[in-house]
C-alpha cells in the first residue's frame, strides 16, 4: 500500500472516529432532551467531520452520490433538517437516523453499492458502461 493510500485511510478513520464521537454527542443529547446549547460542540464535530467524509467519498467516486449507500445518507442529512422543538419528534428521528445509520453500514455491497441511476449493483465507473 502507498503512503498516500494509507494517509488517506489513516485520514478517514480519523474523520470516522470523530463523527462518530460527534453523533454520540448530539444523540445523547437529543434522546435524553438537552438543551440545544448543550450540544454545540457535539454539532460542530459531527458536521465538520460528515461534511468531509462526503467530499472525500464524492471526489473519490462521483458514483456514490447514486448508490445507496450515498443516497442513505443525504437522506439522513434531510431528517437532520426536520429536527425542531418537539422532543419526541427528534427523538423519532434520531432513533431512526442511527437505524438508518446501522443497516447501510453492515448492509451486503449489493445493497450498498446498488445505483439507483443504473438500476444494479455498480462499483467503478467502468462498470456504467453496457
């Protein structure tokens, strides 16, 4: 494996461990009804961290934005955008956020690599071809 390939992997586990730090945080906190305030730092870190994840995810392969795996988590980014003052509203929808979370992380790549815009299960860009 070149240095650049494991800085790169080195660099996503880093991102990968503080999002997952970040989400913990703001879950925590939304299941157990904190302030919002309370949860600042928890934000800040989960979406520096998922916001770099998908730029290097899309500029690495342009088809994840197609596959499942992509489209989970722009799904997920929509859910975030409906949290507001009900509480057992966000809660619903981060319990829902972590499941959603959950099933396409440990789904076969079958599933996760399905691209919707192909109709099967595309890996590289030489694969949309035929």
């Amino acid at each position: 494996m070149s240095k650049t390939s494991q800085t790169q992997r080195w660099a996503k586990i880093a991102l990968r461990t503080g999002h997952l730090i970040g989400i913990c945080g703001v879950a925590g906190g939304i299941l157990l009804a904190q302030p919002w305030q309370a949860l600042t730092f928890y934000w800040l870190v989960a979406i520096c961290s998922g916001v770099a994840m998908i730029i290097l995810d899309a500029i690495n392969n342009w088809l994840w934005l197609v596959q499942l795996r992509g489209l989970v988590i722009l799904f997920k980014l929509i859910l975030l955008l409906l949290l507001g003052e009900n509480v057992l509203a966000n809660q619903l929808i981060m319990i829902s956020i972590i499941i959603l979370s959950g099933a396409i992380a440990h789904a076969p790549g079958n599933v996760r690599y399905f691209s919707v815009m192909h109709g099967r299960r595309v890996d590289s860009p030489h694969d949309t071809k035929g």
